[in-house]
C-alpha cells in the first residue's frame, strides 16, 4: 500500500492545493498543504499537514517492567544531533531524503509499500482507554552500540494553526483546540478529522 494524502491526486496536491509553512523558535520551517480553511468570529483557522512524510526516530530500550523484553523510547534533540547523519545516509539508501524541519522530521521522496513485517504499534499514554499509534518502519541502525529505528506514522500528522495579522500560521495550543472543537461551528471539522481518522483505519485493513 502506497499512502497518498486524503482525497488529493498527486496532481492536485502539487498545482492546486495551497500551502503555508510553520515555523520553530529554531526558525526552522515546515512547509505544509492546507487541507481545511474556516472563519470563526472573524478568526482564520487552518488544518495542516506537511508536505513531505513525517519521520520518527525511537531507540531501543530495556522494558523497565520486563527485564527480558525491550521497548521503543524517544529521543532527545540532543540524542538526534548525534545520530541525524547516520539517519539521513541510511533513508538515502531508499532514495529518501531526511530534512531536520520545524516540529518534526520529515523525508521527501516516495515511501514504500506497507508490509506487516515493517508495521509497528507502540502503545499510547492516556488517562482514559489505550490507545495505539502504528509506524511504518523504514530502517535501522547502530550508532555506538545502541539500536535505533526510524519510522513514520501510518496516521496523518496534522496541525491546527490560527493565522495572524501577516497571514501566517501560528499553531493552536491542545487547550485552545480542545475548547474550539466543541463550538458549533467547528462540528463540520470534528466529522473531517473523525472521517480521515476512519479512512487511515481502512486502509489499513
């Protein structure tokens, strides 16, 4: 399974869809399609997900609960300034790019099929019911004696940003959206984030 972005043909993504870029208070960028616009109370909002495919790097871990079993942990900015090159030179090798970009990593060029054998789910804190998010693994390395993975996410990675006086993006804190998505006029977007969010499960299937 190729994963392609929601109802948009590579055509229409690269000649019609419009795009804005986030940025960090590294200035780093990360140019993203704008998959929603809306207007609310004289307020723009916009739906974003990046243009080129997010990219996770985990490393493996003794199970703190398990002596005999390992698990998959992030890594700090630190951790990913010593392994960025060795991460980028082993997706080079699968004609992707690494880009060190704002808010996540990204690669750009085409990712490959989906097979069950690279499919990873890792479980997700929450203080309700657990949750699960799944990667696809695209490659794995060493670097001084310690496993790392990387991956990308089979669930789409999208921001919600508030345009300011300039145009431009700045992103909207989980409260902030908490409290938006609850107003009447954002119930058209709660049903597009639960539908795309169905769509991914399919595809899956």
């Amino acid at each position: 399974m190729t994963r392609k972005n929601f109802g948009m043909d590579e055509a229409a993504m690269e000649d019609d869809v419009p795009t804005l870029s986030l940025t960090d208070e590294e200035g780093r960028s990360l140019l993203c399609y704008v998959e929603r616009s809306l207007t609310v109370k004289g307020t723009d909002y916009v739906l974003l997900m990046p243009v080129d495919s997010p990219i996770e790097i985990f490393a493996w871990a003794a199970d703190e609960e398990n002596d005999d079993e390992e698990m998959l942990i992030d890594i700090d900015d630190d951790e990913l300034d010593e392994v960025f090159s060795t991460a980028r030179a082993v997706l080079a090798e699968q004609d992707l790019i690494l880009h060190r970009t704002a808010l996540t990593l990204t690669a750009s060029g085409d990712l490959p099929d989906v097979t069950e054998d690279e499919l990873i789910t890792l479980d997700i804190e929450s203080d309700s019911e657990p949750s699960y998010e799944q990667f696809q693994q695209l490659a794995a390395f060493f670097h001084e004696e310690q496993e790392y993975v990387v991956c990308s996410p089979l669930d789409p990675l999208l921001f919600f940003a508030q345009l300011d006086e300039k145009g431009q993006p700045q992103l909207v804190s989980l409260e902030e959206l908490q409290t938006l998505l609850e107003l009447e006029e954002f119930k058209e977007l709660r049903a597009q984030l639960e539908s795309q969010a169905q769509l991914f499960e399919d595809m899956d299937d």
